[in-house]
C-alpha cells in the first residue's frame, strides 16, 4: 500500500509528464526546424515514459492517477495555440519548451521537498524525472 506522499508525488509525476507530453506534442506539430524537431520527440518519450512508470505504480496500489484538471490542459493548449500562430521559428518555440520545462521543475521539485515521508522508490523516479527535465531545459538553451 502507498503511503500519502507516494501518493502525491506519483500524482505530480503523472500530471507533470501528461502535459508535457501532450504539449510537447502539439508543439512538435508548430515546429519547422528538424533538429529541434528531433529534440522535441526524443524528450516527448521520455515524459510518456515517466507518465507509464508512475500510473504503474499507482495502479498496482489499486490507484488511478489524478486527471490534468480540464481548464488547465485547455489553457495550456490555447496557450501554445496562441503563441506559435504570430510565430513559430526555432528560437520562439525552444523559449516556450523552456518556460514549460521549468514550471514542471518546480512543481515537481516542490512535491519531493513536501513529501519527506515518500518511500526512496518514490523519491529516486521523481527525481530521475527531475534530472532529466533539467538536462533537457540545458539542450534547450543551444536553439534559444
């Protein structure tokens, strides 16, 4: 059985790297450069991956991740939408990756520190999460 901070984490985890990835999709779709392109799809697997590890964990615990709450998987959509119509050249669309990126890191970063009493499997995904999100916003920088 999961304890409450495993819970919470595991829930971060799911939320964080469904809207990144879904994101990162529709951003992909916006992108004219190749080698971006290429980044983006790579990082996109990574959060589905996350996302299947994390809602593994919970399901095995007899659990279902938490939804993205509709308004801010619609406003994130609307967002991007909004922000790759005017333009959508490399530097503009790694700029957005990058401000994503690093809301994400925050919040996931928030919810380790919250949740001391989450079991070290728990923590050691969050922070393989972490770790990868900012190596990623690090390969961002080079199409800024």
């Amino acid at each position: 059985m999961l304890q409450k901070n495993d819970v919470d984490i595991l829930n971060t985890i799911c939320k964080n790297s469904r809207m990144a990835y879904d994101s990162t999709k529709q951003v992909i779709g916006k992108c004219r450069d190749k080698e971006l392109g290429e980044y983006l799809k790579s990082q996109k697997n990574r959060y589905a991956d996350a996302f299947t590890t994390a809602r593994k964990r919970l399901e095995d615990a007899g659990m279902r991740p938490r939804s993205v709450p509709v308004m801010q998987s619609a406003m994130a959509q609307i967002g991007i939408a909004l922000k790759t119509a005017v333009n959508n050249d490399r530097s503009h669309i790694a700029e957005l990756m990058y401000d994503g990126t690093n809301m994400g890191i925050i919040d996931i970063a928030r919810s380790v520190n919250h949740s001391s009493h989450a079991a070290p499997e728990t923590i050691s995904l969050a922070k393989d999460l972490l770790s990868g999100e900012e190596k990623y916003a690090d390969g961002l920088r080079k199409f800024l």
